[in-house]
C-alpha cells in the first residue's frame, strides 16, 4: 500500500502539471485504476482559480455520490470505484474499460466542462465455474483423428479477459486418456488425447477435475464424469465348448443349456438363440428357448420313430447347429456366432431277460417262477436245464445268469452247482446227494443279469423228500428211575395188582416217515414196556426181599429197519419214614456283629431209614416269619444255622423261622420246627447328651435368680445310648472343680446353682461324665458343660462370641503345635535319609575302588607273569645272557599290585 500511495502522488502531480498547462480546453481525460482511490481524494486536475463556482451537472444524478467539488476549484472521488459494481449498475458501458463523463457547469460564464474518467479493469475478483460437477456423454466409437470437442463451461470472472491469463489442467484417474483445449472463440473443450475409449475396457470415468490457474495463483476446480456410450461393435460369443451331448432315448425335459456372451450393453448385448438350417419335423421333438438358449427335448427321440428316422446320422446321431445373435442395429457390423451340436442317442435296455427252467429228475417237465420241486434225498445227476434269452441287440442283449443257494448248510451249499453249455443254456447238477435229516427246504435263486444292468429272478423251491435212512435214537444213554417196595403191592381192598409205572424212555427218529412207528422192547421178567409210548412197568409185585436192591437192563427201539438201544437203572426202595425233630421249638442266642459264617446253633433231625439211602438223607430249609429274618440266616445240609449278614441288635434283636427236614425218599416226606434267634445287645455305643442341637450353653440370667432367691435355678439334662439296653439307663455325675459348692449335679440329669460368682458376666465350665449300665464294662464320656451368666440377651451374645474366640485361640495354638512336631519329624526324616544314601554312596565307591585294585593286580600278575617267560625263553636261546645278568645283579627285585619295584637283599 505504501508503494501504491506513492505512484497515485506521481500521476496526479503529473496530471495537474498537464492540467494546468491546457485548461483552456473544455474536455478533459483522466484515467485511473478501480479501487485505488481512497475516500475524498483529490483527482488528478484543479479547476481555475478565477473562476469562481462550479457545479456537476452530471445527467446521471447516481454519480454525485461518487464525485464532488470542494473549495469551488478541486474536484473530489468521495468513494473508491469499483468497475464491476458501475458496470452492473449500468454507469457506464464495459465492453472494455468503464468510461464515466462529468459534466462540471462554470459560473457565471456558464460554460460546460466535460471530465471523461475512464476507470481502468484491474484483476481484483476470483475467477469460478458456474457449477461444480459436469456430465460428459462420449460413445466409444469416437473418432480420435477428427478431434472432435466436447464444450465444457468456462470460467466465469468479472474481470476483463485481457487482465488476467488462465492456465487449466486436468488431473484424476484417467486424466491421460484426456485433454484440455480452447477453441478460437476461448471456449473450453474436451478431447481424446490418443487412443480410443472402450466401454467394455472402462465405461466411466468419474474421478476426473479441470483445474483452473490464474496468475496470482488462485485456483477454482470443476469435477468432471465422462460417461463411455457403447456402440455395438462386439460379437457374441459362446461360452461353451461342449458339442456332443449324450441322451437316452426316452429322455424328455431340459438337455443342454449353450450360452453365449456378448460384451456391449443394453440391445447391443443382448442375444437371441436359434436354429440354423433347422428341419422342420424336429420341432415336434426338439425345442430351444431363444432368451436362455436351453434346448429341451419335448418328445422322446425314440430310434424307431418314423420321423426321427430320416434325419439322423450313423443311426442315432443328430447334427444341430444352434445361433446366437445380439439385438443391436443391424447396420453394425457384428456377425452372429456359431455353436455346432451333435446328439447322441442311446439306446435303452427296455426289455428283461428270460428265464425257462426244465426239470430233469423225475420228469421232463417246464417250471414256472416260484415252483416246487421235490426230490428224494440221497439222489445225484442233472436237476433242471436252463435257457436265457433277451430280445435286447447288442450288449443289452448279452446276458449273465448266477445261482445262489439259500442253505444254512455248507454241504447243500455245495451240493448244487451251475454249469454252462452253450451261450445261452445252462444246467443245475446235484453233485452231492441231499440229505433230508440235514435241511428239508432249499432255495434256488436264478438271478439273469444282461449288459444293461436289467434284472430277472427266477426262484425253485426244492422239497427234500425223507427216506429210511437214519436209525432211531433216544434221548439219553442212560436212564435211572426210582420205584418204591410199597408202591408195587396190591391194593388191601382187592386182590388184583394195579400194574404199577416206574418211568418213561423216548426216542426219536430223524426220518419223518418213520417217526410215528418206533417200537420199544425190553428182556425181563420183572418188567415191560408199552411198545408204542415207552412207559416201563411191573409186570407183578415186588417181594420185599428186593429193597434198596438195583436192576439193570436194555430197551431197544426199531423203526423196521434201523435199531437202537439205552440201558436203564431201576433203584428199588423200602418203606419210608417220617423224619422228626428233637424239639418242637428251638431257640439260639448270639451277640451283634458277629462275623458272616458264624455257627448260631444246629438243628437235627431223625429217621428210621437207612442213612445210606436216599430215604434215610436228610436236607434242612428255613422259611422266616419275621421280615427281613432271611437276609440274615441260612442253614446248611447239615443243620448248622450260619449268619450271612452281620446281624445289629438295634434294627432288629428277635429273628423267627420255620425249619424244615425233608428227606429223599419215593414220595419225599417231611416236619416241619419253630426257630427264634435272638440277637443280644453289645455296649458298642457310648452315652451322649442331647439337649443341645446347635450351640452347646446354658445361659443363666441373674435377674430372674433375683427374683426367686428362695428357688434354687435347675436344668435338666437328658442323655441318649444308642444301645436297647442302656437307653434309659444313664448315670451323671459332675466332676470336682472350683464350682463345685455352687452347682448341683443329680445322677438323673438334674442341675442347680446355688450361688451365682460374684464377677459377671461370666462363663464357667463345668466337667461332668455320662456312664450307661452296661454289665461287665460300662462306657463312661466325660465332656463340658457351658454355662454362661449374664443380665439381658446382649451378654449372652457377648459371652458366646468370647467362648468362641477362645476355642478358636486353642485351636489355633494346637495347630501350630502340631505343625511344629511335623516339621521337626521331617527334618529328622531328611537327615536319616541323607546319612542312609551317603553311607550307601561310600559303600558303593569303596566296592568299586576294590574292583578296580583287584583288576590291576591281575593285571601285574599276568604282566610278571608274561616277563619271566620271555625271560626263561631268552635264556633258553643264550644262557650266557642269564649268567651275565646273575653276575650283573647281585641283588633281587620284587614288584607290587601298582608296579613299583623294591630291592631284596642278595641271597647268602
């Protein structure tokens, strides 16, 4: 600013000389720039001085704000002058510079002065773009050598174009592809820099700026987004390269779906799919939709339809040609593509094989599916002939048949074979007989399989017919029946002889024909058998002379052809007695907890029979009466009474059975005994108090004893025994101590205070013992009783909590106590077992060094021992040698076990 002061002094100073020199002229000029006249600032020119008024008489009264005229002869600017400010306002025209003309009106001559200012454009205001973002269409095909211009809004100043240069460039992702020009006209243009655009390569161009440089270096900036047209200019092409497509014949529904791809956009990338040279009888098979180009198959492509049957080649091909072509205009020069097509047809296999089965044996005869056929077992040679056939050409019409035997026997299993006579014929050989007693149904599965997979059973049950050829067997090989001496005398009410039964044999036959007409027999005068049933009998009464007597004899069973036989052992008894017992009721004691196994007692019984019969042997049981009694006990063969469970007099001490001796005898007899065990009661438990439950005081409060001094206070104690005979049998007794005159102990429980201490609150212990009645060796407890003594309730809580503390004080003290002993026993612990391993390490390393000594001097040994005989030997060869050495060395040498040598007076 200083500088611009300076240079407006100059040009006014310059101005009033001029000025002063031709005011003899009525117009005058003054130019000066915008906005560098300050407010009342004195113009370039001063009026004469002889004249003595003037006044503006301006015909644009506006521009009196701006000028006036101040001691009758200097012209003033008020205000600064903007030349955009005037030329909007319309003071003056600016096509180029801004002109104003004042008119100045002298007195008295009255003659018009003309003043032309001319406001000169200075570069004061920000050039911009009238908008911040443009959209640019341009379609690829752009011919780049034409240089075609796309406009693009200039920049907008108030200034005059000659007072300021603009410099504008363009930058941005694609900003190389582009470039910035001004017409003749100055108008901004767009064009393509050097090569084409591509929509397929890029379609957008949306991160583009101008920007825009005056010469003060002030910028403005305008976004710019080029949109890419797409021009047709690609042909479609299929994506697709499978030109042989397989098909069943009777296939219908979508085949094959080709497409193709066509870059450009909207209808230039559109593709319609058709046929090319397409007959039209294949439109009743065929159909292919024109916006997907799916081909589907309407109408199976059957190979022995009459239609289908001209067009195809090599019998079940079809040659098609399918193209695709986009929907733009059809002065473009793209070409439709070509996508080549050949179906294969297959054929199916749509019919089964057959299957026809002859049977040989027995007769000649056709079988259906699922018949029967029966054979004797034990029969060998050709089972059946079988013939296959499918209609089927080609491999369809090959056909495999397979046998499977469904058997749970391995010798049926191999019993059949299947064996092939020609291409189609087969036969089923039985190359092992059957045998019925081993399995009596077969089935045969005949399973056709041809070269298309499809599948045909045929299925022969065979029933094996049974024939006589396995002998009749019983059930044991030995049977054993008892009879009793009495059971076989008549009847004292007549003298006839009711056949008596002894037992029963049964025997079986594997042979179904001859199961029914087994025949049973036997040899001997005593006894017969019911040849049809196998029931033994007597033939007449025993004597009684043939008790405890043993017969033996055989009976054979026969089916006609094939015999068997089992021996059988008939034990004869005597009369049998009633075994009986001593007493009619028994009783045992024992003690609780005794262990399992234990012997309570034993209960005999008594027969008159023989005790070597069966009888004269008797067997104990016990049946219980009180519940749960036979967890408890049980009786052996023997009549001992054992525990097997550890009985407890407290859950139960009264046990009652009924024991009951039974003997062996034909029929069995018995009797039957009361038993009652009583288990008695040990002292295993000791007596305890249980008057408390959760916090084991009495609290006794001073003012209520205040109250009834004439009352002594009393607590009563109760104590419980676990055990049945000491429960109400418990003695206390309160041991001596301090406060032993003041508190009273009865041997029922009963506790008095006769006099209270004097400090209180205050918490006394009292010691005191529970002893039961128990008889030789009662249990005594002994333990404390807390007794604490206060006024209210608050000293109860006072002095429970101290007892506490205290408890917990002692606890504590004894832990530490006893942690101390453990750490002191393990240090002695670690110092024993540090003095056992270094006396066993010293033992170790003395055994050691020992060895190793007695090596060494083995070792010497046999080095001495290996040096006096090369020593002997070398004398051997010269003995002058051994009579030098012994003149030589008059003394002796010995060696030790470490190889030092110590001289040894000479011999004399």
């Amino acid at each position: 600013m200083y500088y611009r002061a300076i240079y407006l002094l100059i040009i006014i100073i310059c101005l009033n000389s001029t000025c002063y020199g031709r005011f003899h002229s009525r117009f005058h000029h003054i130019s000066i720039n915008e906005n560098e006249i300050s407010s009342r600032h004195l113009l370039s020119f001063n009026l004469i001085n002889s004249i003595k008024s003037y006044q503006l008489v301006s015909t644009n009264i506006q521009l009196h704000k701006y000028f006036t005229i101040e001691n009758k002869t200097h012209l003033y600017a008020v205000q600064s002058l903007d030349r955009e400010y005037l030329c909007a306002e319309q003071f003056c025209s600016c096509l180029t510079q801004c002109s104003l003309q004042l008119k100045i009106l002298s007195q008295p001559e009255h003659q018009i002065i003309f003043v032309n200012i001319t406001i000169n454009d200075l570069n004061d205001n920000l050039h911009y773009f009238r908008s911040n973002e443009i959209q640019i269409h341009i379609p690829e095909n752009t011919n780049i050598q034409h240089r075609q211009c796309y406009r693009i809004p200039n920049v907008e100043d108030k200034d005059l174009p000659e007072t300021n240069q603009f410099i504008y460039q363009l930058i941005g992702n694609g900003s190389e592809k582009f470039e910035i020009d001004q017409t003749i006209g100055n108008d901004l243009c767009l064009r393509i820099k050097n090569h084409p655009l591509d929509r397929e390569e890029r379609h957008q161009y949306d991160h583009l700026w101008i920007i825009v440089t005056d010469k003060q270096q002030q910028q403005d900036k305008m976004k710019i987004n080029i949109q890419v047209l797409d021009v047709n200019d690609n042909s479609p092409k299929f994506l697709t390269n499978l030109t042989k497509v397989s098909v069943n014949e009777t296939f219908t529904g979508e085949l094959i779906c080709t497409q193709a791809y066509d870059p450009d956009e909207g209808n230039n990338g559109r593709i319609i799919y058709s046929f090319d040279h397409f007959d039209d009888k294949l439109t009743q098979f065929l159909y292919l939709n024109n916006e997907t180009g799916c081909l589907f198959i309407l109408k199976s492509l059957l190979l022995t339809s009459i239609d289908l049957i001209p067009l195809l080649q090599l019998n079940n091909h079809l040659l098609l040609t399918i193209r695709a072509q986009d929907c733009g205009s059809r002065m473009s020069s793209t070409l439709p593509a070509y996508h080549p097509l050949e179906i294969i047809i297959d054929d199916i296999n749509d019919h089964k094989p057959t299957i026809q089965v002859r049977q040989i044996i027995s007769s000649i005869d056709i079988i259906k599916n699922n018949s029967q056929i029966n054979i004797i077992e034990n029969t060998i040679g050709i089972l059946a002939m079988i013939t296959v056939d499918d209609i089927d050409q080609g491999i369809y019409g090959q056909v495999q048949l397979n046998l499977i035997v469904q058997t749970s026997n391995k010798k049926h299993r191999q019993a059949l074979q299947l064996k092939s006579t020609s291409m189609k014929h087969y036969k089923i050989e039985l190359i092992s007989p059957l045998d019925y007693e081993l399995e009596s149904t077969i089935i045969l599965f005949l399973d056709a399989i041809d070269g298309g997979g499809e599948h045909s059973r045929f299925i022969i049950n065979i029933i094996v017919d049974d024939m006589n050829d396995m002998p009749p067997h019983f059930e044991h090989d030995h049977y054993h029946f008892i009879t009793n001496i009495q059971s076989s005398s008549p009847s004292s009410s007549s003298t006839l002889f009711d056949s008596t039964i002894v037992g029963q044999v049964h025997a079986t036959d594997p042979d179904v024909s001859t199961t029914n007409s087994l025949i049973y027999s036997l040899n001997s005068n005593l006894f017969r058998i019911n040849s049809e049933t196998g029931q033994i009998s007597l033939i007449e009464p025993l004597p009684i002379n043939m008790t405890d007597q043993v017969i033996i004899f055989n009976v054979t069973v026969s089916d006609g052809e094939h015999e068997s036989q089992t021996h059988v052992t008939i034990s004869i008894e005597g009369l049998n007695h009633r075994p009986e017992f001593e007493k009619d009721q028994y009783f045992f004691q024992i003690d609780e907890n005794v262990p399992i196994r234990t012997v309570v007692g034993q209960i005999i019984g008594k027969d008159v029979d023989l005790p070597g019969t069966r009888r004269g042997e008797l067997t104990y049981t016990l049946r219980s009466i009180t519940a749960y009694s036979e967890f408890f006990f049980h009786t052996s063969h023997t009549g001992q009474v054992l525990v097997t469970r550890i009985p407890d007099a407290e859950q139960q001490q009264i046990h009652q059975f009924i024991v009951t001796v039974r003997d062996h005898g034909t029929p069995p007899l018995s009797s039957d005994a009361k038993l009652t065990i009583k288990v008695n009661d040990i002292n295993e438990y000791c007596p305890h108090l249980v008057n408390f439950s959760s916090e084991p005081y009495i609290f006794v409060s001073r003012q209520r004893f205040k109250k009834t001094p004439a009352e002594k206070f009393s607590y009563r104690l109760f104590a419980f025994d676990k055990d049945i005979s000491d429960q109400s049998n418990i003695t206390f007794n309160l041991l001596p101590s301090t406060y032993s005159s003041a508190f009273k102990l009865t041997t029922n429980g009963l506790l008095t205070i006769d006099d209270l201490p004097l400090k209180l609150p205050s918490i006394i212990e009292l010691d005191y013992s529970l002893t039961d009645t128990f008889f030789p060796e009662p249990c005594i407890k002994q333990d404390k009783l807390i007794i604490l003594i206060g006024d209210t309730s608050i000293d109860r809580d006072y002095l429970i909590n101290e007892y506490e503390k205290q408890l917990e004080t002692s606890q504590h003290q004894r832990l530490i106590t006893q942690k101390l002993a453990n750490n002191k026993r393990k240090k002695q612990e670690t110092i024993i077992l540090f003095l056992t391993f270094s006396l066993s390490t010293s033992v170790i390393f003395l055994g050691i060094l020992c060895l190793l000594c007695l090596f060494c001097c083995r070792k010497q040994k046999r080095r001495n021992r290996q040096r006096s005989i090369t020593t002997k030997s070398s004398s051997l060869i010269n003995p002058s040698l051994l009579e030098d050495s012994k003149q030589q060395s008059p003394h002796s040498f010995i060696t030790d076990c470490n190889g030092k040598s110590s001289l040894l007076p000479p011999l004399r």
